[in-house]
C-alpha cells in the first residue's frame, strides 16, 4: 500500500507571496505592502471580533453581541455587519467589491475613535484593480490564520517581508529597513524601557514600539505605566503604524500628520526616558545647503553634514532625551569613524561622556540590506545611582568616562537560510554582560570576553583618535581577526587615488604626443 505524502502547509509568507502575485501587472510594487496590509488589517480585527463575540455567547450575554463597549473594554474593535471579513467575503465576487472593502474600512474608523486617522480613504477603488484579480487576493488572504500569528508583529512581518521582495525597487534606495524582532529585542533587553516616555524619531509601522511593549508584558510589567511617542515620513507607512498599534490597544501619539523629522519635528518639546529608533542608513541630502544650521537640536555641536543624515538623527535623539534618559538605535558602521563634521560631532559626544555602549552587529541580519550595522547606546546620567525597575532594586556604579564594546559578528544563528537573527539565549547572554558591568558588583561578576566585549576608558578611546569601531578595542586572539574594514578601505582608496592621478596624467601625455602629431584624440 502506498504511503500518503503529508500535505505542507503554508506559511504566512508564503501565502503573502501569493497574494503578491495576484497582484502583478495591475498595483506597482511599492503598492503591496500597503494593499496587503490592510487586508489583513480587515482579516485580523475580524478574527478577533468573532473569537470575543463567541466568548460573549459562551458566558450567555446575548444580549451585549451588538454593544460596542463589551468589545472595545478587550482591546477589540466592534465591527458592524458591513464590515465584517464574513459579509466581504460572501461578496468577494462582485463587480463593486473594491467599494465594499473601502465601505468596510471607513465604517471601522468611524466606529472606533482610536483609529480615527489609521486607515486608507477610498483606497483600493481608486487603484483601479482587476476585479478577478482582486477577488482571487481576498480568497489567498483568508487562509490566513491571523490569530495564530496573534504572539507576532504580523503587521511588521508583512512588511519586512515585502520590502525583502522589493529591496532593489524601493528599500535600499530609500534606506527604509523594518527592524528585524531580534534587533528590537536585544535594544530593549538592555535600556530596559519599564516606565516613561518611549520615543522613535522614525517609527515605519511601529514594529519598535509593539515590541518594546511585548518586552513590558514578558517582564510582567505594565504598559499602561509608559507613554508612546513616534513620527513617520510617508503618509501611508503613518497609517500603517496607527493601524498597528491601534489593533493591540496602544495609544500612542503619532504627530499630528505624517512629516519629515527634520523638517517638521512633531514633538519639540518632547524629554523622553527611553529611545528606541532604527532611522534610516546613510540618508543623503536630508537637508538644503543653508537649511536647518541653527536647529536647536545640534545647540552645542556643529551642525551635521547635509550628504548624510547619520550624525543629525544621534543629534535629534540626544536633544529628546530626558535628564536620565536612555537611548538604543542602530546606524551603519561608517557612523563609527567618519571624518570632517561628523568626526567633531562624535569627539564632542564623546567627551560629553554620552556614549554608554557600542556593538557591532553580525551582517545579514536584514531582509532588504546586508550593510554592516552597530548598535548605539546613549545614557544621559552614568553616574553613580539606585534606581527601581519593575520592583528590582538596581545599583548602579559611576560609569563615566568608561564605554562598553560588544563584538557580535560571529553571535546569532541561521534562519530562514541566508538570514541571522539572534536566540533569546544571545540576547540574554548579551544583556546581562551589559548589566553586569553597569552595576555596582560589576568587579565581581563582570569581565572582559576575548573576541567579544571590553570596557574601554576615555584615556584609550581619545589615543584611538575618537574612533568607535569595537575591534580597535577588543582583543582578539587571532590577527587574522582583528579585521578594521574602515582602514582597510581607507587604504584601498588612496592607493586608487594614486592610481586615477597618474591615469589621467598618462591621458594628457598621450594627448599631446598625438597632438604633436598633428592628430586630435
């Protein structure tokens, strides 16, 4: 008799790349995301309606099935019939359905005052999408099992997975990177974000912040006892993260309208206790020529280069931060030990003895990029203190004038084949070293890891000429290791110097001795 093949399951990108497909030929690519999302959006809200409408039958309140409070008092959005994946999918095959989906969206958003603003206006009928085509995108939707992925950011899954898709189309241009969870993780394992103010100066779809508040709920914590505070560039994406967190019952204050940081800072006045943010890499002209010189934010500082906005996004950061505020974000490596404006911006942080930590992270770690990343953590107060987290008593000991370096390139393991992420034995491991040595029994629990991670003094850091790179510092048993990328290129492009100077001066010889020939080249 033969034997049955098991039939595989689907995963969720899996399906997502089906519905991609669905959609070739009729949405450009940098539509996706935005067109999937809110279906799912549409998909997960009625998933959870329907579990909490069973759970009221169950309990014998039948009589509450229509009241919208009983729904909101669980984090549920209260659907009118309308608007129901069900009632859309019984008419999945109508000519109008883009204006049922659209009907849907709106109706949702006037029910629910906290997505006031989250979700597309008359979107999808104006697309213009083939209505089989369309129809064939709902019917790959619904055989997501959105509550099963209910522990996960699946708003931010969808979206790292696309711009994975689309990395050369939209995000390596743009320098827009969702934040892999593990990264998130690791960042709030160590400043901890237990009470206060949170703030990203770059939101995207808020995947920061939803795992920052899953951090809260794993240490029993309580997310009513912090305050959400974020701003997004583009329109879309700024929906896409009100959408997000208005889903898990977050509040949040997301600015007013969608708008540049820069340009348009929707929080002034903001003093935050923690910084989550991973902002765009190597961001090039992020400002006019005589444009936002006497920003307050760079008050003290020189003001940062407009062929790139690595140094302005620190320099934003520093500025919102409280007067015992903690910062954690990730940048591209050059941000460690560039020249010119940036070189005296990071001398003067430096100095200030702002920097608390530095880590470099394992490359592949990001769909849509393999740039090589750090991990900044700035501390405004490093000083000697005691302070409560979570009701643990924590002592800490004078830091100042002293950096932590983590080397992390050979941390982390394989997933997904080509991608690495880090086990939640890593980001222990990786934050209770940190916490080691910020303590006051720093002597007797913390040490220095070949390879991996060393306390450095200032004395040290100022005869490295400021240079942040973690392995000028750490020490490594091999040589071989002890790989500095940045002075390897530095000396790769003077001898390339040398090489297109003698180059075009061997051009104007040749020039002239057939010029001399009478013949012009």
């Amino acid at each position: 008799m033969a034997k049955k093949t098991a039939a595989k399951t689907k995963s969720t990108e899996e399906i997502l790349w089906d519905s991609a497909n669905k959609l070739r030929g009729s949405v450009e690519p940098s539509e996706y995301k935005h067109v999937v999302l809110s279906l799912i959006f549409l998909k997960f809200a009625n998933d959870k309606f329907l579990r909490r409408r069973q759970k009221l039958v169950n309990e014998h309140k039948e009589a509450f099935l229509d009241i919208p409070e009983f729904y909101q008092a669980e984090n549920v959005f209260y659907l009118p019939e309308e608007s129901r994946w069900t009632f859309i999918m019984e008419n999945a095959k109508q000519e109008n359905i883009t204006l049922i989906v659209d009907s849907a969206l709106k109706t949702i958003e006037r029910t629910n005052k906290s997505l006031e603003g989250a979700l597309p206006d008359n979107y999808f009928s104006r697309l213009g999408l083939d209505q089989s085509k369309f129809s064939a995108l709902l019917d790959t939707i619904n055989n997501i099992d959105t509550l099963r992925d209910e522990a996960h950011d699946i708003v931010g899954r969808v979206y790292e997975y696309f711009l994975s898709k689309f990395a050369i189309a939209e995000g390596k241009g743009k320098g827009e990177f969702y934040t892999p969870k593990s990264i998130v993780n690791l960042i709030a394992e160590m400043i901890e974000p237990y009470k206060g103010k949170i703030y990203d100066p770059s939101c995207g779809s808020g995947g920061m912040f939803v795992q920052s508040l899953k951090f809260i709920e794993k240490h029993k914590g309580n997310k009513k006892d912090v305050s959400i505070y974020g701003q997004e560039l583009t329109n879309t994406t700024y929906k896409l993260a009100k959408m997000n967190l208005a889903i898990r019952g977050i509040s949040s204050n997301l600015g007013n309208k969608a708008a540049d940081t820069f340009g348009d800072d929707q929080h002034k006045d903001l003093k935050a206790d923690y910084i989550m943010a991973n902002p765009p890499f190597n961001l090039k002209d992020w400002r006019a020529e005589n444009e936002l010189t006497t920003d307050p934010r760079w008050a003290g500082y020189e003001v940062p280069p407009k062929s790139n906005a690595n140094y302005a996004w620190i320099l934003n950061m520093i500025s919102k931060l409280s007067q015992n505020g903690v910062a954690g974000f990730i940048l591209a490596n050059g941000a460690l030990s560039g020249g010119g404006e940036e070189y005296k911006i990071r001398k003067q942080i430096i100095e200030n003895d702002l920097v608390e930590a530095i880590l470099i992270l394992p490359g592949s770690m990001f769909y849509s990029t393999d740039i090589s990343v750090s991990m900044w953590i700035i501390n405004r107060n490093k000083k000697e203190r005691t302070i409560e987290l979570n009701d643990v008593i924590k002592d800490y000991r004078d830091r100042s004038n002293e950096v932590l370096f983590f080397d992390l390139r050979k941390q982390g393991v394989p997933f997904e084949k080509k991608f690495i992420e880090f086990d939640e034995n890593s980001i222990s491991e990786i934050a209770q070293h940190y916490h080691q040595w910020q303590l006051q029994t720093w002597q007797e629990n913390y040490k220095n890891v070949d390879e991996y991670c060393k306390s450095v003094s200032l004395d040290e850091i100022r005869k490295k000429d400021y240079s942040l790179v973690p392995s000028k510092y750490i020490d490594f048993k091999n040589i071989e290791e002890d790989f500095n990328f940045d002075e390897k290129m530095n000396d790769i492009t003077s001898d390339l110097k040398v090489l297109f100077d003698k180059e075009s001066s061997l051009k104007i010889e040749v020039e002239n001795v057939f010029k001399s020939l009478g013949y012009e080249l």
